[in-house]
C-alpha cells in the first residue's frame, strides 16, 4: 500500500511534523506558501495538506486534488479556505482557535500597566535625549477598574489575570457569559463605559461589529481613561480614537488590529494615530509568540490525526462534529447528503455482511451528514465498495487506513 502522505508549507512549527509521521504519514516541510498550480502539483498524493494564512485553497484546488482529504489551518482564521467547497469536496478543515489566547491576555496586561504609567512617552523622551522624571499622570493598576467588551476566551481569561493583578473587571457580553472570579457583568456597552478606567475591546469579527467603536462610544468613556483594541480592526472609528486622544479625553490607547493592514513584512503603514501622545500602535502581533505557534501546531495537528486515526472531527470547521470513543474489530466514517434513510441503509449493508454495529454516531450540518460507525470483525471490501457506492455518499472513511 502507499504511504500516506502529509505536505505542511508555510513553515509550520516542527512539532505538527513530529506529530503526524508519529502518527503515520510520511510528511515534507516548505518554508514558503505556493500559489495554485504549485500547490496542485506538490498536491499529488497527499493526503493531508497544513497551511498558515497565506496559502489559498480554493474550489479549482481541491477539485483537481480529490485525493486531499484534510486541510489544517495552523492558525485562527480559515478565509483562505473555501470551506464550502471543502464541505461539498468531503475535505475536512481543522484551525486552531484558542492556541494564542494567552499570548494576547499577556500583551493586553503589558499594555494596561505600560498606558497607565505613560512608559511610552518616558521611553520616547529618553531615546530623544531627554530625562523626564515625574509621577504625574503615572498610576498602578491596582485598585483600578477594567471593562472587558466580548468576554470570550480572549476576554475572560484577561478577566483572571486582571483580578490577579488587583484590577476590579466589569465585562459586557451579547451573550449570557458565566462571570469568572469577581468580574460583574454589564447589563449595557454604555454602563461598562461609564464605570470603567479602562476598556479594552475583545469581541469577536462579525460583520454586525464593524463601526461598534466610534465617536459616541469615546465620548461616553470616563475622562482620562485608556483604551485597548486587540481584536478586529474594523471595530473602532480611528479618526474618533485619534480626536479624543488629542483632547486628552482619552489618556491613552494600544492598538494592535487596524482596518487595512499591510499584506506583506515590511510594506509601509499609513494611520491617523501614528506618532500620538502616550499611543502604542503594534502590527498585529498580540497571539505571535513562539509559545502560541508551538501550540498552533501541536493542536492542529493532533486534530488530524484524530481525524485520520479514529474519523473524530471535533472542532471541524466544516464538517459535522462526531467523536466515537471505544474500541471495535473496526471502524469506517462515512460523510454523506444529509437527507432521509441514511444510516439505516448503511446499518442494513452491515448486517448484510454479517457485521454487527458496535457503535455509531451521527451528527449533521446543513445539507451533510457524518456517521462513525464501530463494527464486529475487518471490514470486507465488497461492503466497502458498496459504502462508496451509495448515492448519498460523499466520502468514505476508512479509520487506520487511506483515506479515499
Ligand atoms: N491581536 C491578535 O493577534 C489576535 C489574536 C487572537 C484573536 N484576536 C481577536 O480577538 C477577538 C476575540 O477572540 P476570542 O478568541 O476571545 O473570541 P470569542 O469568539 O471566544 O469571543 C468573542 C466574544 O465577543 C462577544 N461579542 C461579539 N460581539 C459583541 C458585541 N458587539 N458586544 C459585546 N460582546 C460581543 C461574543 O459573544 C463572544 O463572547 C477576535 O476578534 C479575534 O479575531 C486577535
């Protein structure tokens, strides 16, 4: 039988390599992406193909590729996918949504303590030549009160760590969100900003958020207060932010996500809060730590190889989510059109066979459907060959072996 095959490009950490030939694939490195027809050619015979952000996988690839059975996006946004057409192909996408969590709570509290003792401006002025020491306008943090707009898994470990610190934390969330350690929830936005001495912004990219931030919003925060936005550049007004930091009604601002960010490393970087007072402005840097990366790769990757290994697909992107725990003589994942009689159809070809169903889950979204199914004894390839053969099915997976 051939070896499967696994191609990870865009230099993912090593640990998603080590992961995956343990976990039976024979797997090449490419530092760099490769646009359509290079993919499509290094594609041949792989099975499972890892990107970052700047590989496209686009409808024309995975339908020259029908080989390519799963798509890891070693990072948190899957646009470079087409996942509906991933879904229609059978192609299972994983990403890794919460592996630089911690990187972006750790930044947000560096920049909290940085703004509310203006560090920026020391550092500035001494770089310039110029010593400037004072307490004027410097606080600690202690003792203070933090708003959390989007207490998600972003907002709500900041919520930890802030009361760590000594921080009071004031959240507002569309949804009703568990309030963790002291942190209060917020009945409203407007309540959050006008209680809080800093707001920092964590919601999540969609479309109904764009603009959320703006002139009114900065006009309701407390005097003197900061302001943190490391979640979606779309979010704030940038030309509010920058009138009411020259007002001084805001004391101070980091920025780590802009509206229209440079494609590329190095590209020049235009925005109206360049060289404001007391204002950190950083590249969209706030989960790049190598720790997050590590993680990144040491998760998808293990997704999978659950994938391959037992059909899981927990926390798919596009498939529907099933995992059959236990163990049987063997085991076949069949994703299929949802429509009716499915799985009775499936079981009744089993029992045909001579197999009983040890176990089976199914679980469905949209117009597929996903069945693990666990049986008695080696699956025999006529009942295979029949599987493959349904009209509803859209790919058959059999566990331990290649994927088709
Ligand atoms: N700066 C970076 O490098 C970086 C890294 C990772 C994530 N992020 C961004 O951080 C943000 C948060 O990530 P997460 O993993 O915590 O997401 P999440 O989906 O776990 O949490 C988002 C929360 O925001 C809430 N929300 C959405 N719209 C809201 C609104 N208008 N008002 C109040 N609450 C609202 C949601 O209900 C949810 O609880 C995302 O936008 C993500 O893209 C940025």
């Amino acid at each position: 039988m051939d070896r499967r095959r696994a191609l990870l490009l865009e230099n993912i950490d090593p640990v998603a390599a080590e992961l995956l030939r343990a976990a039976g694939y024979e797997t090449e490195s490419v530092r760099g992406a490769l646009d359509e027809d290079d993919l499509v050619a290094a594609l041949d015979g792989v099975e499972v193909l890892g990107i970052r952000s700047k590989t496209q996988v686009t409808a024309d690839v995975l339908r020259r590729r029908p080989g390519l059975a799963a798509v890891g996006a070693f990072c948190i946004g899957t646009n470079q996918i087409d996942l509906r057409a991933a879904a229609e192909a059978g192609v299972a996408v994983f990403n890794a949504p919460y592996s630089n969590t911690r990187s972006v709570v750790e930044m947000a509290i560096a920049e909290i303590i940085i703004l509310a003792r203006r560090l920026v401006d020391r550092d500035r002025a001494l770089h310039a030549g110029t010593w400037d020491k004072s307490a004027s306008g410097s606080h600690e943090i202690r003792g203070r009160t933090l708003g959390i707009v989007g207490y998600g898994n972003i907002g709500s470990q900041l919520s930890v760590l802030a009361e760590a610190l000594g921080m009071r934390v004031l959240f507002y969330d569309l949804e009703d969100k568990l309030a963790l350690g002291n942190a209060e929830r917020c009945d409203t936005l407007e309540e959050l900003l006008e209680r809080a001495e800093t707001v920092t912004l964590h919601v999540d990219g969609r479309a109904g958020n764009a603009g959320l931030f703006g002139a009114e919003q900065f006009s309701r925060m407390r005097r003197r207060s900061l302001f943190l936005n490391l979640s979606r550049g779309f979010v704030v007004d940038h030309e509010a932010l920058r009138d009411h930091v020259l007002s001084g009604h805001v004391a101070g601002a980091a920025v780590d996500v802009f509206p229209d960010e440079p494609r590329e490393q190095g590209d020049a970087f235009t925005s109206v809060l360049r060289g404001l007072p007391n204002v950190i402005l950083t590249p969209h840097v706030g989960g790049s730590t190598q720790e997050a990366q590590h993680d990144i790769g040491r998760f998808v990757a293990g997704k999978l190889a659950d994938y391959a290994g037992a059909g899981t697909t927990t926390l798919s992107v596009n498939l529907p989510t099933v995992a059959l725990h236990g163990s049987s003589a063997a085991r076949f994942a069949l994703l299929h059109r949802n429509v009716p009689g499915v799985l009775a159809r499936v079981d009744a070809l089993v029992g045909e066979h001579g197999l009983n169903v040890d176990g089976q889950v199914l679980a469905t979204r949209g117009e597929l459907g996903y069945a693990v199914t666990d049986v008695s004894a080696a699956l025999p390839p006529d009942l295979l060959a029949a599987l493959r053969a349904l009209p509803e099915t859209v790919r058959l997976i059999t566990v331990g072996t290649r994927a088709d």
